[in-house]
C-alpha cells in the first residue's frame, strides 16, 4: 500500500467515501476507481519497459554495468590524489613566484 498511511488512515477515508458518495453508488465509483487503476498500472508498465528498451538500443546498459563493476574506492582516491597534487603545486608555484 501506500508508505506513511496506516489501518486507521485507510479506515478514515473509506468511512469518507461511504458518507459523501454513498452506499448505493459505492461499487460503480470502486468500480470506475479499480478501471483508472488498471489503466495508471498498464501506462506505468508500458512506459518502463520502453525505457528499457531504448535504453539497450543505446548501450546505456552496457555504460550502466561498466559503471556498477568499478571500484568506487578507486575512483574516490584518484580524485582525492588529484585534488592533492594540485594543492601542492599551487604552493610551489606561489613559494616559487615569491
């Protein structure tokens, strides 16, 4: 269900619907509600699936798995390292036009 709303919440609302829309009219509107459900559901997977597709046709997958099998502790050292190397020869270079 729905994160953050609990049995009490769900209990508020359906007490909500019964009183403004009534019990008579209360199947057809579950009904129409359940309908736009299933139409949100099929458009959502739709939707998905070709983003998935055009992601293959690109190669994003082929980047994304690259991407996933490095070693993020690697990276994060070469920059570190990088950054390093540049502080020290930014003080060199000052030391140097002194």
């Amino acid at each position: 269900m729905l994160p953050g709303i609990g049995g009490v919440e769900y209990l508020v609302i359906a007490a909500l619907i019964i009183i403004f829309v009534g019990p008579k009219d209360l199947p057809a509107v579950l009904r129409t509600f359940g309908k736009w459900w299933g139409k949100i559901r099929n458009f959502s997977r739709e939707f998905r699936s070709s983003i998935n597709e055009i992601a293959k046709e690109t190669g994003v997958d082929d980047i994304k798995s690259k991407v996933e099998n490095t070693n993020p502790k690697n990276f994060t050292d070469e920059m570190r390292d990088s950054i390093n190397k540049n502080i020290i020869q930014s003080e060199n270079q000052k030391k140097e036009n002194e």
